[in-house]
C-alpha cells in the first residue's frame, strides 16, 4: 500500500522563501512515516495573486521551486 500525505496548505501571498520553509518543516516532520508522495496544492510556493503572477512565475523547466523541492526527495530517500 502507498503512504500518501495531502497537504493543505495557506501560502503567504508573494513570499516564497517562507513558504517553502513552510513546506521544508511539513516534509521534515514526517519523515517518520512510509511516504510515497506528498502532494502539495497548486500555487503552494506563491499562492495566487494576479498582481504579481509575472514577478513570481516559472519556467516550466526549472526555476528556484523546483530546484528546492527536487532537494527534498534527498530526504526523504
């Protein structure tokens, strides 16, 4: 059976750094259990704000949240 964590989560508008900090902390808290996958809810890095979605937005290929979170599955392995 797959461990499967949901994460509802309330971003701080605009602010990545903290958010992922947010996200880091849920991660490490458990890291105790037999996770398969975490899922995290869309705009999670950002939430949405259209006043700022050109500033804060990635490239689908790569950008500071996919590197941060990609450094995450280290962990978690």
């Amino acid at each position: 059976m797959a461990g499967v964590l949901s994460v509802q989560f309330n971003p701080i508008m605009s602010n990545k750094g903290t958010n992922l900090e947010r996200i880091e902390k849920c991660i490490r808290e458990n890291l105790d259990k037999n996770l398969d996958l975490i899922v995290f809810p869309e705009f999670f890095s950002t939430g949405i704000n259209h006043k700022s979605f050109q500033e804060d937005s990635e490239d689908e290929n790569g950008g500071n949240t996919i590197k941060v979170v990609q450094s995450y599955k280290k962990v978690l392995r």
